[in-house]
C-alpha cells in the first residue's frame, strides 16, 4: 500500500516541531559556548532580578557593557557612573529604566551635603534621563532676600555653609511658580546652587507639604530618580538576537554580540537552525 504525505501535511508538522522546540528551556551541553551559558544564569541582589545588559557575580563582563557593572551592595546593586556611586532601586526591563539615587553621600545633620558632592552627570551615549524626571535647585548661603519665600521652602543650617556665616537655604522645585517668581533673586542673594533630579511624584509631594525643610528634600532624594540604560540601537539589536533565541552579550572592544548556543555572532541574530527549525523534509514511503 503506498502512503504519501502531502506538501501541506509536512508544513505542520514542521511547524509543529518548532513551536514545541522553542519553548522547551535551552540544554547546556558541552560544545555550548561558555559566554552563552553564564549569560543565561539569574542574577540577583537585594531582592532584584538583574537583567542584561547588567553584569556581577555569577554573569561575567562579556554579558555586558563596562559601564553595566554593578555589584551587590549591602542593601541593593550599585552601580558606579561617572565616578559617582548610586544605589539601585529597582529594573524595568519593559521600559528599559532603572531607579537610582546617590549612594556615596553622608547626609548629616540639619541640612543637605555640600554642592560639590552632589553634583550628578550621566555619560549619554549609554544613559538618559527619564521623563518622570523632575528637577529641584537648592540654594546655599543665602540673605533673607526681599520679599516672602514660603517658609516650607527655607532650612536653616546651624553651621554656616556660606560666606559671612550666611546659613539660609532653599529649595524650590523647577518650573513651578515660585522658582519662576524666586529663583533669579535667589541667584543674586546665595552663595551657589545646585541642580538635583528627583522623580516627578516627589516633586509634587514637595510642591504640597506644609513643613518642607530639609527633611523632605532628603526624603525626595532617598527615592532616587529614574534613568533610561541602553541608547539606539541596542535594544533593537538585543531584541532581535533574544527573539532567535540568543543571548545579548558584549566583546572585549564593548562591540555588540549575539551568543548562540556554540557559536558567537556579530550579527543581531543567530542562525535559524539553532532555534530548532528543522531543514524541509519530504516522507514518501512506499
């Protein structure tokens, strides 16, 4: 009796197989590159599961760019960015964002740390500022300038921190209406001024507490601020290399690579094959 199967029938099933292929979770053999089974091992510190392009502990440097470092710290990962070290609070792999805040400074006593340890800069061709981000300008030194500054907004430091003794601070948030009425006059009043980035809802909560003071300035800077990792066109490239079932990495130039299984690509991509697509069969049994 013969049996043919026909050109429809073999599609399915091909189809078939590589569904069921793909979502079995991947065996590490032997001949697997090393690289592309670190990379595939869960990394976590301080109850956050780090994803690539971050790199620590059980995950070697080649699963990420350098400036990904991060290392667990006593509470949560941290992450140094332009010589500055920053706490991290929390991943968001969906929107590519990270909170952080300032892990490096000492904040004692009645008043905010001295302008030029907290100055914050990012390196741009790997990070950015979210939109969530809103900024707040604290004045240092400063006269009572003419006319009334809400009392919420001013501090008083019990040690000096302008010339003359001047101990007056303030705060205000950007593009509110009292920095549009106070800050140039604050300007010519303070000794300098610095410029922090603080999340959106902290600046709000500050725009309408009644007490203000330094507590709530500190209170809004422990809650860090959100920045976005990862610039064009990486994500694009990642995706595509995670989507044939890859594994995003870096080489020792920082140049962008695609572990897949036993080999390295240069591409975004791997193989179709190792994605456990079968090569077209034809059954004829006679």
């Amino acid at each position: 009796m013969d049996f043919h199967l026909s050109l429809s029938s073999i599609i399915i099933i091909q189809l078939f197989l590589s569904f069921f292929l793909t979502i079995l979770p991947p065996s590490y053999c032997q001949e697997d590159d090393p690289a592309f089974v670190a990379c595939n091992r869960t990394y976590t510190c301080g109850g956050i599961s780090i994803p690539l392009p971050f790199w620590e502990g059980t995950r070697p440097g080649v699963c990420g760019h350098q400036v990904y470092n991060l290392r667990c710290g006593n509470e949560y990962p941290v992450i140094e960015i332009e010589g500055k070290e920053f706490g991290v609070l929390n991943i968001n792999t969906s929107s590519r964002t990270f909170t952080i805040v300032r892990s490096d400074i000492s904040w004692d006593g009645p008043c905010p740390p001295p302008p030029e340890s907290i100055n914050t800069t990012l390196d741009y061709t790997l990070f950015d500022y979210a939109s969530t981000v809103q900024n707040i300008t604290i004045f240092y030194g400063c006269h009572d300038p003419q006319g009334n500054i809400p009392g919420p907004n001013r501090f008083n430091c019990s040690e000096g921190v302008g010339a003359d003794g001047k101990n007056n601070s303030y705060y205000l948030v950007d593009q509110s209406p009292l920095s549009v009425q106070f800050h140039e006059r604050l300007q010519s009043n303070c000794d300098n001024n610095i410029t922090v980035p603080i999340l959106q809802s902290s600046a709000i909560a500050l725009l309408h507490d009644p007490q203000g003071g330094a507590r709530a300035v500190r209170q809004a800077m422990d809650k860090g601020f959100e920045v976005e990792y990862y610039s064009n066109p990486l994500p694009i490239d990642c995706s595509a290399c995670e989507a044939t079932a890859g594994v995003c990495g870096f080489n020792s130039t920082e140049q962008f690579v695609c572990y897949c299984g036993d080999q390295v690509q240069s591409s975004n991509r791997c193989p179709i094959e190792t994605k456990g697509f079968l090569p077209g069969i034809v059954l004829a049994l006679n």
